[in-house]
C-alpha cells in the first residue's frame, strides 16, 4: 500500500512533468518561428524560472492537495 505523502510526491510529480512538457513544446514552437535570437534567449530565461518555481514547490514545500482533500473529507482538520 502507498502512504499519502508517497502518493502526494508521485501527483507533484506528475503535475511537474505535464508542465514541463508543456514548456518545451512552447519553446520547440518559439524556435520553429524563426524569431530573432533575443526573443530565444527570452523564451529560455522564462523556462528556467518556471522550472525554479518547479523545483521550489515540488522539494522544498510541504504543500500536498491530495492529503489537504482527505483531511477535509474525513473530517479532521
């Protein structure tokens, strides 16, 4: 059986691939437009810094919505 916060990880994980793809299919259609080399250095410098916040919430935040619902449906706070 997998405990709440093994599960938790796994949902943030999940969510953090998902935005992650999303990410690099933003960029991949940022370089197939052909678009002068600063819009590229932009469109990088913003997929570094959402991979930050990422990285911030996915390790370093005990913020788990999976755990927060389950307290909420069994009643206890």
């Amino acid at each position: 059986m997998v405990s709440a916060g093994a599960f938790g990880q796994h949902y943030m994980k999940f969510w953090q691939s998902i935005i992650t793809a999303e990410l690099s299919v933003a960029l991949a259609r940022l370089s197939d437009l052909h678009l002068s080399w600063l819009n590229n250095v932009a469109a990088s410098g913003i997929v570094i810094a959402a991979a930050g916040v990422i990285w911030l919430v996915s390790d370093h935040m005990a913020w788990d919505p999976l755990l927060m619902l389950k307290k909420k449906w069994s009643g206890s706070t």
